[in-house]
C-alpha cells in the first residue's frame, strides 16, 4: 500500500512539473502513473548499475555527476514511455532535481517517510 501511495504522489508531482517546467511534457494522468512506475524500476534496476560503473566519476566530483546520472534515467524513461516527452538534458536535470525536492517535501509532510 505504501508503494501505490509513493507513486501516485509521484505521478501527481510529474503531472505538476510537466505544467510549470519548459522543455517536459506529459499527455494525461495515466501517462504520469505509467512514468512513476517506470522512474521507479528504472532508479531500482538500472540506476545501480550506472553508479556502479560511473564510481570513479561520482567519486571525483563529489556526488554531483549523481545529477547528469539521474537526468540519464529521466531521459530513458522518456524514451520508454510514450506520451512523456523531455526536450533535452537541461530540461530532464531541472526535472529530476524538482521532483526530487519535491518528493522529499511530499513525504516528509504527508508523514510516509
């Protein structure tokens, strides 16, 4: 139940993003569902992965290449999923840092830490 919870709080903050954000466009609601639940398997099979390759890098820079590596993941979700478009890389970062911060707020104010 959780998990459901998670994501479509998730799906609601793309649907959001999408309206005050240039550069990312969602078609509906249900193109948001389908996007929360591929962020999700995406950040819990591929995101390891790509970590785990990129160490060095992550490494020198001090965890802010952790930024390109998630917009990389809000790229190939937008290749993944139909109906969610991102125009390019700045756009996918900004989109990855604010859902971010604004999961984090979410949950931490709804009390589903």
């Amino acid at each position: 139940m959780k998990l459901l919870y998670r994501m479509l709080i998730t799906a609601i903050l793309v649907v959001i993003l999408s309206n005050v954000l240039k550069g990312v466009h969602v078609s509906g609601f249900l193109t948001a569902v389908i996007v929360a639940f591929v962020l999700s398997l995406l950040n819990t099979f591929i995101k390891p992965l790509i970590l785990l390759f990129t160490l060095p890098i992550t490494i020198f820079t001090l965890g802010l290449f952790l930024l390109v590596i998630n917009a990389i993941i809000i790229l190939l979700c937008s290749a993944i999923v139909g109906g969610f478009l991102v125009d390019g890389f700045l756009p996918a970062l900004m989109f990855s840092i604010f859902l971010s911060l604004s999961q984090s707020i979410m949950f931490a104010v709804l009390g589903k830490n």
